[in-house]
C-alpha cells in the first residue's frame, strides 16, 4: 500500500525532472539548456527521494537518501561548472543576442595565456 | 556571543537562499513552459570578495546552484568570476544583487 | 484506481515522456556538450525511475541502484568535460 505523501513526492520529483528534459529541448543554446538540467533535474530526483523515503520509513533508507540528496547538492554545481567552462573554451557558440558584460574576453581566456607569463625569446 | 551572531547570520542566510532558490525556479519554470521563452541570456563577470578556497567555492556554488545563474570560470588571479545568466537585461543590477546578497551573507557566516 | 496508485502511474508517465525529450536532444545535438547534457539528464531520470520502482515494488535493494547511478552520472559528465576540453581527444 502506497501513502498519499509518499506518492504525491514521488508525482512532484517526475514533474521536476519532465520541466528539465523540456527545457531541455526547448531552450535555444547550451548554457541555457544546463540551467534547467543542472537545477531542475537535481531538485525533481531529491523529491522522488524524499518520498521513498518516506514510504519504506525505515532509518536505513532515510540514511542512503540523504546521502545522495547531499551527493547530488555537491556534485551538481560542480559538474555544470566545468562542463560550461570546456563548452566555452572549445568555442561552442551561445544564442544569438547573448550580451556580454564589460570585461567579458575575460570570460574566454584560458589559464594559459596569463599575461604574466614571459615569452622565453624576448 | 561571536557563535550566536554566526548561528543568526546562518539562520538568517538559510531563509534568504530558500526564498531565492524558490522564486528563481518559478521564473524559470515559467520560461520553459511558456510558448515563446522571455529570456535575455548574458554572461556578466562578478568581482569577488572571498579570498580563501573556502568561501571561493561556496560562493560559487550556490550562485550556480540558483535557477537562472551558474558560475562558468574563475579569472586566473581568483579575483573575478564569470556568471552565465537567463536574465541579464539589466547586468549590472544582477552583478550587485550577486555581491551584496548572496556573497556578504557568506561571508558574514564565514568570518 | 486509488488516489495514490494514479498519481505513482502519473510519475511513469511524466518520466517515460522526459526520456523521450532527453533522447531527442541527445540524438540531435548538435554539439558534443549538448550531448553530455543530455545523457546526464537521462542518467538522472533512469535514477528517478529506478527510485519509483522501489516503491511500487516494495524492494529497498533498488535504492542501491539509485545511488549508484547518481555517481557515475556525476563520474561521466566530469569525464565528457575533460574529452571537450582536450577537443575531443581523449
């Protein structure tokens, strides 16, 4: 027998991870496609987990949940983070009409052309 | 006293970030959802005030953990971060919210 | 139909649809980040089916699972963003 909650997390979690896989298909460039993946999709398996939890009841489940809940809320950021700074590096290109602030070529410069590096023929 | 005043901060961040993380999802959903997506994409770089790894990357972290920002690269010398946006008519606003926000609060818990 | 069962067929459903969008991107790219997206989003949602299925079936081992796919999600996209970085060279 399934509880009402329990169920309802579960419907809420499915919702959640539905929004990022449409938001997936329908935002125009990467970058914005990984706001609603990273976000979205993290906070829909975190409500499904949620209401597993709460079905079974028991202190050994609650336990695993939580482990990956805080797995999921540390790794998530993480993973965007590089996955965007590659995406940028190599040149994949954002929609057309992304701004760019003021300093924004920072935003493409690799560690490896750091000014402060002497060219060794001068 | 100097615990008490941090527990507060934190207590007080924690309510701040949830209300932020809600609201933001909201917009964010919305845009998914809705037939032509009112979004402005944008990448604005924010000047940090954290210095050590630690606030560097809570920092970082939770901007990218909220709906509609996310943190894409650190300037080399750890002094400026490069945020990619949904919203970044208005960039400039965006940027302060950023510091004045978000990074004081952590770091009123932090110091 | 119980109030509750509906709503846990309600998620299959929702779940078996965001598959079928993830696919989609994943087959249509068109870059190779794009791609890693969206497996990271159907490793997300097979943890999520994998969670649903637990309940319904009343097996805790399948929590196992979850937890598993959740790592290596994390472990491929970490892997996917050091293969673009490299041009897609491993």
């Amino acid at each position: 027998m399934i509880g009402l909650t329990a169920a309802a997390l579960l419907a809420a979690g499915a919702a959640f991870l539905f929004l990022a896989a449409l938001g997936l298909v329908r935002l125009p460039d990467l970058y914005n496609r990984m706001h609603a993946v990273s976000k979205a999709a993290s906070l829909g398996l975190g409500l499904i987990l949620l209401g597993v939890a709460m079905h079974f009841g028991t202190a050994e489940v609650a336990l695993k949940a939580a482990a990956v809940i805080v797995f999921l809320l540390l790794s998530n950021p993480v993973a965007a983070y590089l996955l965007a700074r590659a995406a940028l590096r190599t040149g994949v290109p954002p929609a057309p009409g992304t701004r760019f602030g003021e300093d924004a070529p920072e935003c493409r410069r690799r560690d490896g052309d750091d000014e402060s590096v002497t060219d060794p023929r001068e | 006293m100097r615990w008490v005043r941090k527990l507060w901060f934190a207590a007080v961040f924690i309510g701040f970030y949830l209300w932020e993380v809600v609201a933001s999802s909201l917009r964010v959903a919305a845009d998914i959802v809705r037939p032509r997506p009112r979004i402005s994409p944008g990448f604005i770089m924010v000047p940090l005030e954290a210095r050590t790894d630690l606030e560097i990357l809570l920092v970082t972290n939770l901007i990218s953990f909220t709906p509609g920002t996310f943190s894409v690269q650190l300037s080399p010398d750890n002094r400026q971060l490069c945020v990619h946006t949904m919203y970044a008519a208005d960039a400039d606003a965006l940027a302060r919210s950023i510091r004045r926000n978000l990074e004081r609060r952590v770091l009123e818990v932090l110091r | 139909m119980s109030p509750a069962a509906a709503l846990v067929s309600a998620a299959l459903a929702l779940l078996a649809g965001s598959l079928i969008l993830a696919l989609f991107r994943l087959l249509r790219g068109p870059s190779l980040p794009d791609r890693a997206v969206a497996l990271d989003l159907i490793g997300l949602i097979v943890a999520g089916l994998a969670g649903v299925f637990a309940v319904t079936s009343g097996e805790d081992v399948l929590l196992d699972v979850l937890l598993v796919l959740a790592l290596f999600v994390f472990l491929g996209t970490v892997a996917a963003a050091r293969y673009v970085e490299h041009g897609g060279r491993p």
